[in-house]
C-alpha cells in the first residue's frame, strides 16, 4: 500500500502496522496480537535497562519505533455500525480514531500503567473539586466518541461543567492524553487537534509521558496560543525515582486555570484554580510505576 499523506497518519511512524477491516472477530484477534507484540517489547526494554544496570555494560538503545498503535481501513458505514451507537460495548482497553474522509480508523492500545495514571489524575481531580463543593458539577469524557470536525475521536480523560454557559456546546475542556511508547510527535498533532477551536475546541490539554525504562513521568499542560494559532507549553513537570527510591518532582504543583474549566469566573473565595499538588503529583506517578514495575 502508498503512504498516504502526513496528515491522514497523525504523526504515527512508518513502522505501525496497517489491516483491512474484516469484521469484529478478525480485529479482536488482530488487537490480541499487537497488544501482546507491544507488551513484549516493553518487558524488553525494561530487561535490558536492568542487564545494564547489573553488569555496568553498554546498553543496546530500545526499538524507538515501537507503538501502541495499529491503523484499520474501514469505511464510514461499517465503523459506525460496528463501533458507534447506544447499543455497542466500548472496548476500554483502546481508544479510537475515525476519519471519514481517509476512511483510516487509528487504534491506540491501552496499557495497565497507562490506565492506573489516567484514573489517579481523574481522581486527584475530584479530590480537587470536592473540596469547593464541584465534584459533581463536571461531566466525565472517558472512553466517549466526540466529534473534532467531522472525526470521531476518543480521549484519554476528559472533564468539562456539567451546565456549561448558555451558547456553550457540552464537550471537555480540559482533556489528558497519557503516552507510553507512543511518539512526541503524535502527542503533539493530538494537543493540537483537542486545543484547535474549530476543531476540539478545549481549553487546557494535559500530556503524559511514561518512560518504558525506569520510573520517570513527565508532564506538559498545553494552552492554545490565539495570536499564534497553535499550542503553547504553559508547565512542564517531571516526577522521577531514584535508585534509593527517593522521589523527585520539578514543576508541580499541577494548576488547572478555573475559568478555562468551568468558562466562568470562580466565585471567591471557595473557588479557585484546580490545584493538584506535589503529594497528589507522587501518588500518580507511584501509581502508574506499581503497574508497570509489578
């Protein structure tokens, strides 16, 4: 098959597998497969991290184009009969991507670290919001198809008001992406989409980068730049364990601007911005490591 344009792929590398779409039990088996390939490759990067550690010898660099994704050709009217409606299971160990135009469906396999991190944020999150008396004033997007003009897109985490400003369409705004082995560079194309405001039309997106090798998490909340028209890195934060499992944080605590959460100004003085601090910071981290490290 000829590589299709840059922007049909999202920033993926060469090196993701591509099928044909054959029905249900044809990519249940395709998914078993690719997850099992990427688990594997994961153990071994992590083995050799610890035969370098061990024996002090020069460390084989890990496969940098591994991926947790895999490309379907499929088109419109099969994806939304097969993936789309009230009446369909959503596979929550993936998230989704459909672009009818392309007729490309982009799967993005979800690992037990990648899962553990992204409900510790969802849950330091509420912690925050309980205690201004609004954890049960936003709506969660987990695991939900959101139309990005005309693409159906699944995020990672998602939160937005329950009640949104009159003239407000009900979507996230403020969304978590959480990447493993995926690239900067298909991390970046997703900031963008979900901050674009013709087409994701969030107001803060959150990435998180999972180190495959040792206990590292980095952090970037990302803004979009009106004047500039595209995003803009507003903190970076980095949380990483040491050898006598000390850990470290740079950049926290995690500040979550009220006004783009809600699209209202907090009323003072029990509402302020989000706060997720260093104590919550550690807990998500240590969280994602006992998954991942187990």
């Amino acid at each position: 098959m000829q590589n299709e344009p840059d922007d049909d792929l999202e920033g993926l590398p060469p090196s993701v597998r591509r099928y044909s779409y054959e029905g249900k039990d044809q990519f249940s088996r395709i998914l078993a497969l690719e997850r099992e390939r990427l688990l594997d490759s994961m153990r071994n990067s992590r083995e050799m991290t610890n035969i370098d550690t061990a024996s002090g010898s020069a460390k084989t660099e890990p496969n940098i184009e591994t991926t947790e994704h895999i490309i379907f050709s499929i088109d419109p009217t099969t994806f939304q009969q097969d993936f789309v409606g009230p009446d369909i299971i959503p596979i929550h160990s993936i998230r989704t991507s459909f672009n009818p135009k392309t007729e490309l469906l982009i799967v993005k396999m979800v690992t037990g670290e990648h899962t553990e991190i992204a409900f510790a944020v969802h849950k330091a999150i509420d912690k925050a919001l309980g205690r201004m008396g609004l954890d049960e004033a936003i709506h969660n997007y987990h695991c939900v198809d959101i139309d990005v003009n005309g693409q159906m897109k699944q995020v990672d985490m998602g939160w937005g008001p329950r009640r949104p400003p009159h003239g407000c369409p009900k979507r996230p705004t403020v969304i978590l992406e959480v990447a493993v082995s995926e690239t900067q560079r298909k991390l970046d194309r997703d900031v963008n989409l979900w901050l674009d405001p013709v087409r994701g039309n969030a107001n803060i997106a959150m990435a998180i980068k999972i180190n495959r090798e040792r206990p590292m998490i980095s952090i970037d909340k990302w803004v979009w730049g009106h004047d500039n028209g595209t995003s803009l890195k507003s903190q970076h934060i980095e949380v990483s364990e040491s050898e006598i499992d000390r850990v470290k944080i740079s950049g926290g605590p995690l500040i979550i601007t009220f006004h783009l959460f809600f699209l209202r100004s907090p009323q003072t003085p029990r509402e302020t911005n989000v706060i997720i601090d260093n104590e919550w910071l550690r807990k998500i981290a240590e969280w994602g490591w006992d998954m991942q490290f187990q």
